[in-house]
C-alpha cells in the first residue's frame, strides 16, 4: 500500500524515524516544506497491506488525520527485491489482511446514497419485472449484475460488527428507501403495462420452470444468501472486487423485489408473500454472514499478529 502524507513540522523528524524504523515500511521519501494546504512535509512511503492498520492507527493517535493528511493507494506491482524483504518482514498473507480505514470510508461512501444508487436499484428491478413476465433466466441474471446493493448490505454489516452506530443506521435507512422506491416505481409501471394491455395476472400466476423459485425461498434460499454474503465481505476486505459478479448473480434480492412489485400491480397476493420473504431472507442472510465474516477476520488476525510478536526476538 502506498501513503502520502503530509506532516507537521513539527512532527516529521519522528514520523519519518518510526517509518524509517518499521522493516514493514519501504521506499519513504520527505519533500520538506512541499505542501501547502495544509502546510507540512510531503512524507511518501510504501508498507506492507498486513502493516497497513497499524501504520494508519499510530500517525491517528500522533495527530496526522486531524492536522496533516493522510491518502492511501493500492500498488499493483513492486517487483524490486527490497519490496519483497520488506513483504518477508511482515506476518501473514497479504490477501488476510484487513486495511480497516479504507474498508470503513468505503463502507460510509456506500451508505452516503445517491441518485444513481436509486436509479439503478430501480432498473434492475423493473429489469427483474420484465424477467418474471418473460420468464428469462438471462433477465434476472442482468437485474442481479445491474443491482447496487450489496456495497450498502456490506456497510450495515461493517457498522454492526465495529460498533459504529452511524454506519449502520445510515445504511439501513438507505437499503429500505432504496427497496421502496425502487419497488414502488416498478409497480406504478406494471400498472401502465396492465393498463395498456401489455401484461396481465396469468403472466405472474402462470408456470414458470425459469423463474417460479423467485417467490418460493426454502433452506437453500438460506444457505446461498449466508455463502453469497462471507464471499461478498472478504472479496472487499481482500481487495478482490472481481468476486463481487459471483456475489451479484448468487442472490435473489432485486429479481425478488422485481417480482413483488409485479404481483402487486397485477394481483396476485399468493406470490406477494412469497417474494417479500425472499427479499427479506436475502438481505439479512447476507448481513448476518457479513458481521459474522467480518468478527472472525478481526479475531484471526489479532490472533496471528500477537503470535508473530511472541515468536520475534
């Protein structure tokens, strides 16, 4: 990971020391004077993912988030052999790492909401409507890549599992407005397809050996949201994002809401129940399992660092 910091002068001599000192830390750089808001050094240096929370909690406690700056980029390749004694330095595997404040500020950038979060929470779910009248398997697998909204069901379980009660509100309060609204205007447009002709109640009643399971959760329903939700949790922490897709296209949230706003529309109450409860079995199950994945990885880690701080001379 690498960090820019700029730094007080008052305080430089010994962050650049504690840096300089710390064998999990390479590469450090001091441009005297260079920044000018805030005013201070421009410190550069590289640290090893595992070192990275612990790097980012000491400059915390001497004062640098509040009166320097702190910014913090991944770097894909450091091939020079002081970068790999510097990796050997440290315990683990980097990939068993968690950078808690950039996995935090994400998670407050995912409750923050926007328009666009709105937006494509409804596409998908009027996409997930369309999938149930057509009986589309393609469909409801484009309504769960379009989706939005396991970065805000990963927040809610970040906030729950650090105690942080703001995180975790906002981010409820966020799922439940985006849900609403997005159903509300899929059923306002099944309307307008019923009244146009275009659909009508045997489209939703009718068999559906595609996507009939969307309002019909059983134990499996269970079992893939808790999966779908430890798999979705550690690709952020890793920093593997590309794992998110699996996540996307293993739960069944958005083509569930896409369904309960269709059977409203259309009236069918046989399925409304059915859906809801898809929906809701969905999104705790991937709560649940984010706060559980999210403790287990704080406990193993604390673990593995204090056994490295045992074993070192």
């Amino acid at each position: 990971m690498h960090l820019r910091l700029i730094v007080p002068g008052d305080r430089t001599e010994l962050v650049v020391g504690t840096l300089t000192g710390d064998e999990r830390v390479t590469n450090v750089v001091v441009l005297p004077g260079a920044a000018k808001r805030p005013a201070g050094d421009v410190v550069y240096c590289d640290v090893t993912r595992e070192a990275t929370s612990d790097i980012l909690g000491w400059l915390k406690a001497h004062g640098l988030y509040d009166e320097g700056s702190v910014a913090l980029t991944t770097v894909d390749a450091s091939p020079s052999r002081n970068a790999w004694r510097t990796e050997e330095a440290a315990p683990g595997a980097p990939d068993d790492a968690v950078v808690w404040d950039a996995v935090v500020g994400q998670g407050y950038a995912e409750a923050r909401g926007s328009w666009s979060f709105y937006a494509f929470l409804t596409l998908a779910t009027m996409i997930a409507a369309i999938a149930v009248i057509t009986d589309s398997a393609i469909l409801v697998v484009g309504a769960m890549v379009v989706g939005p909204e396991f970065g805000v069901v990963a927040a809610l379980a970040l906030g729950i599992a650090l105690g942080r009660k703001s995180l975790a509100s906002q981010s409820l309060v966020l799922l439940i407005k985006g849900f609403l609204m997005a159903i509300l205007l899929t059923t306002l447009a099944a309307l307008l397809g019923r009244a146009a002709g275009w659909i009508d109640v045997g489209d939703v009643t009718a068999a559906r050996p595609l996507t009939g399971f969307i309002w019909r959760p059983d134990h499996w329903s269970v079992v893939v949201a808790v999966l779908a939700g430890c798999a979705g949790v550690l690709s952020q922490t890793a920093g593997r994002s590309n794992a998110l897709v699996g996540v996307f296209i293993s739960v069944t949230t958005v083509p569930a809401a896409g369904d309960l706003a269709l059977s409203i529309a259309v009236g069918a109450p046989a399925q409304i129940g059915g859906s809801a409860a898809q929906l809701g079995i969905n999104l705790a199950g991937m709560t649940c399992a984010g706060v559980a994945t999210l403790l287990l990885q704080r406990a193993l880690w604390r673990a593995l660092t204090q056994k490295h701080q045992r074993e070192s001379p």
